[in-house]
C-alpha cells in the first residue's frame, strides 16, 4: 500500500521558553541536570518569575522530530493538543511553516498551551520543567485514522504517558497503524519518563513495537542494569526490534536483527544548546528507514541532523537538512 | 539633584517575530527593505501565516536601549503599554529579567500585545513589520512622575508619535523632565518614522531637546538634504544639543557644542541579524552621558553594545556588557 505520509509524530505540543542559566541556579531550584521534571502551572509560573530573560520557540520532542523530518524532504505528520491562546498559534504556525500537516483542533476550555522551560548552562546541558497544560486534553478523538493510516511510521513520545488520557490514543494509534501493518516507533524520551512507566514500556516492547529510540540513561533505566553493554544484549534479545541507542558524542548503537553496531557521531565545532539533539537524531533515522536506506547510513542521517540542531540555541534546525544532509552524505 | 535612575525609556512595548527570509519574500510581500513599517492587524496575520517558522524575543527600541543600560551596569527603567495575554506576560518577565524597573499596568480591554514581525535576510539585514495592537492605548496616564523626575535623561521613541495618544504622554514626560532640569534624549527611529513627524520633530529639536539619535537615512530625512556631510552641518546649526548619528560599519558622527567628530565601529567577525544595532548603540551612550564619560568613550561604549547584538539574531544583549565594556575599554 502506498504511504501519504513518511512519518506521523504524536506528542505533546509544547512551546519552550529557553534563558541561559548557570549551575549554581540550578541548585538553588533544585532541578534535576539534564532531565525533564514535569511541574504544576504555580511551580512553572514561580519557576519562570525567576528565570533570566528568555527566548520563545516552538518545542516539542515528537514536533522537534517531524519538523526535522520535512526539513529532510520527507512528508511528515503530527497529532497533538494546544490551547486556543497565543502560544497555541505559535506552536500551530511554526510546525505549518516547517512543512508539517498539522490539523488537531486548539482546545477551547481547560488549561493554556504547554510550555516547557530550558536552562541551558555554559557546558550546553538543558535542563527542563514541563507544564503539561492543554497536553492533558490530547485523547483518542483527536487522532486522524486516515493519517494514521496513511504513513509508514507512526513515531509516539514515552513522555504521552504523563498526561492522563494521551496513553490512551498512543495505543488506538498503535492499533490502527498495525492493522494496517504500519510500522511503530516509540523514544523513551527521558531516564526519569521510563521509571516512570517501565512495566507498560516493556510490555510495548513485547507486544507492539517496531522501533525504539533511547538515549544511554533511558536504555539503562529500561532494563534496569548497570552497564550499556549489558542495556544492548537486553535489547539484543529483542531481534525483531530496531533499536537506536544515542550516546551523546560517542555516536550511537545500532541494532538491527539481533546485531550491534556503532557508528560515530558528527564532529562539530562547538556545543552551544543540546535541547533537540535526540529529537533531530530521530528525524535523521526515521527519514533513512523511511526511505528503506541500510541502518548505519539511517544512524549517520540521525548524527548529521542531531550535530545541525546543537550548534545554536533552540530544538529545531536552522538549515535545510536536505541540502545538509547531501552536501554530507554526497547526494 | 540625586538620581533614581540613570536613563529612563518610553516607548512601543513590542514582542518580535524574528524568521529567516530571502529578498524574493520581501520583493513577492512588497516590503520596505531595512524599513519598519506600520501594519493592521489583518496585515500582520496574513503576513504571519506566510512567513517561515520563527522565535519570539521581547523587542521594542527604547525598550531594547534600556536593558543594554541595565546591562551596562546602569539603573534603568521603561513606560510602555502591553495588554494582559501572554505576549505581554512575555515581555514584561524579559525586561524585569533583565533588571529594567518597568510597572505600567498592563490594558485589559483594547487590542492584544504589539507584535513585530522581523524578517531577516541573508545580508543581516531587517526588515520590520508593526502591528501596534495594546500601544495605541498609551496616554499619558500611564506616566509615573516620580520617576521621570528621578532620572538623569528621559529616553523617548520617535515611534511614539505614530499611536495615537502616545505623543500626548511623549510631551508630558517632557515636560516634567524638563521642570526638574533633566535631560531629554529621542532618537528619530526610523526614515520613514521621520517622513510621518518631520515637522513636529524638527520643532522639538528646536525647543525641548537635549540629545538627538539617528541614523544616517534618518537624519537625511529630518533635514532634507542628499549628503551625509549637509547633514552634519544643520546638526551644527544647533549647538547646544547633542547628536549621536550612527552609519552601519563606518562608525558614527558625534557632535557636541556644535563640534563633529568620527568614531569608529568596532570590529566583529560576522553580522548575523541587525536588529537592535540602533537601540544597543543607544545603550552604550546614554549610560555613559549619565556617567559623565567624554562624548567620544560614549560613542564607544555604544559601538560596543552595538557589535554585541548584531552577532547573534535577537534584539538583545546575551551577555553581560559591563563585563564587556571593562574588557574592550580596559576599566
């Protein structure tokens, strides 16, 4: 059957609220470095009164990756909840304006569009407190079957697990993608999101999946062990999975078949904001699969979009990652 | 007469849009190159829905001026109108952030917050379109006395005179600086801004001013003339007024006491996005003016501040200028 779309994103549509801070901020607030907190709309407003000026710009794991994906070239999809407010039309012109189909209706009652706000400190981290907001709306009837249908991959955030009701059409998409034998891919999302929800996640696994996505901490987390060599024959033992394991400036692990490899990440010149990298790698990965290129130049795709999206401030790339990707790949 | 605060600014309190564009978009729109332009609503929705996607940044010129002061070191505030949404919540959280004192009452009926949708070419240059929104509700009622009174210069927009009311409130501040012997600063803003007021600045230069900024089209504008040097002399004509007249890379033109002379931009390795450029040099001289510096380390400072905003898109400083400042003038 042909495909309408490359991939379909669903997650949650949040716009993020970036400033520069340091470590000892940090502290003070105690946040945790590097992960994503999930905090109430008092906790995000106190939090925001006390952060340093900032910059506004469209976010959104699986929205950061579908973006990436158009930029590619491909033809990408997302599903997922905003308020009828300003920030809403932020979230819903910037994804448009990136080449991505984006239809889910704005709420019109309950709380605001989410934000998520970033503390980037000097060593490139980011730091994330999330209020999930209009999030918890997304449900079943806000997805589009025929979209659903319609493409290759349908990519699900681990993190639509925190809102309560989104699980819940994370799983009807997944029934309908496979009914029509569609491929289903999932991101862990983040260390603290898999504690979270790690019986369901590997019970996923078991049943559902297609392809997997995890960062070093987030596969640790999963499986419960100490050291990445034994996360990758925990995953190993999953054959008929992909796995897509990135691990920072080590590159990333493959797996495919049951068989690991590694493959390098891109050189860059300087780290400046790390928000986005796992989102971009995915748009890279996802593209190749989508194109029915071999794993590694799937993974080399994920690292080239991945080195794009952290040499500047902000979780969307900046370039054509088309005309980026040729001009690294050679055509 | 002790001060409460070195410069205060009045001016158009505006969120920016800010996109890449190419001058195919500008030529296909009909925009005014360089230029800020005056739009409707309707105008700016339209206009929005075709640009690519974008971040937000609090903007606005007086306001951009008097955060460069309060990064200087300097004790600034700002007057100007948002509207109680979440554009205005936006800004007044970056230019308190900031450490500008800034308590005009945000309007609760009217228009939603003023939004600038800057489209930024290759070349770095801006391109600038306004639409007013909660601006036109600016009157004079929004002046706090107490703090015209207790600051060494009233810093004032030329943009003021475009909303209605606004020039109103423009005269008043004025004229309570002016009852408390404090010095009144206006930039003229923009060429097309000038062309809108000429007569009525050219009146104010004549009885109300004590330091005047333009750039080089705009000071042809003010006074008519097809040379820079033409220029200079009418601004000779008025001796006992400041004039800081600023001209891209070659630098800028000081006159004092009726005596001109040339101050050098600095050097920076790539201009990434104008925007600002105006407002910081702005910065940099009024904190000095107000810290007695010789008008040459004034034009200085304001290179400094001018070079630090061009090198990244955005308005506003992203580092500390003090530290800057003592770096690049040894002290």
């Amino acid at each position: 059957m042909n495909a309408t779309y490359d991939v379909v994103g669903l997650g949650n549509a949040i716009v993020d609220v970036i400033a520069k801070s340091d470590d000892a901020f940090l502290q003070r607030h105690a946040l945790a470095k590097g992960a994503m907190t999930l905090v109430s709309a008092q906790q995000s407003e106190r939090l925001y009164s006390d952060m340093g000026p900032a910059i506004e710009a469209s976010g959104g794991s699986a929205a950061n990756t579908m973006v990436g994906v158009a930029s590619l070239g491909g033809k990408a999809a997302y599903m997922g909840r905003v308020f009828a407010d300003q920030l809403g039309q932020v979230f819903r012109h910037d994804i448009r304006a990136a080449g991505v189909e984006f239809a889910t209706p704005a709420a019109k009652s309950g709380p605001p569009t989410a934000r998520c706000l970033i503390f980037v400190t000097p060593d490139a981290q980011r730091t994330m407190q999330t209020y999930l907001g209009a999030c918890v709306e997304f449900s079943p009837d806000d997805l589009d079957p025929a979209v659903i249908e319609g493409a290759q991959i349908s990519y699900l955030e681990g993190y639509l697990w925190d809102p309560p009701r989104a699980k819940e059409a994370f799983r009807e998409a997944m029934r309908i993608a496979r009914a029509k034998h569609r491929r289903v891919a999932l991101t862990l999302s983040d260390a603290f999101c898999v504690d979270r929800h790690r019986a369901e996640f590997r019970e996923l696994i078991d049943t559902s999946l297609d392809i997997v996505f995890a960062n070093e901490s987030e596969i640790l987390s999963l499986w419960q062990v100490a050291s990445f060599d034994e996360a990758v024959r925990a995953c190993q033992a999953h054959p008929r999975r992909i796995w897509a394991i990135t691990r920072s400036e080590k590159g990333s692990v493959v797996i495919g078949d049951g068989l690991a490899t590694h493959v390098a990440a891109e050189r860059i010149e300087k780290v400046v904001d790390t928000t986005g990298a796992g989102d971009l790698y995915a748009s890279g990965f996802l593209f190749g699969l989508s194109r029915a290129r071999p794993l590694i130049e799937c993974a080399r795709l994920g690292h080239i979009c991945a080195a794009e999206v952290i040499s500047h401030y902000g979780p969307r790339p900046e370039v054509a990652l088309a005309t980026l990707a040729a001009a690294k790949l050679g055509g």
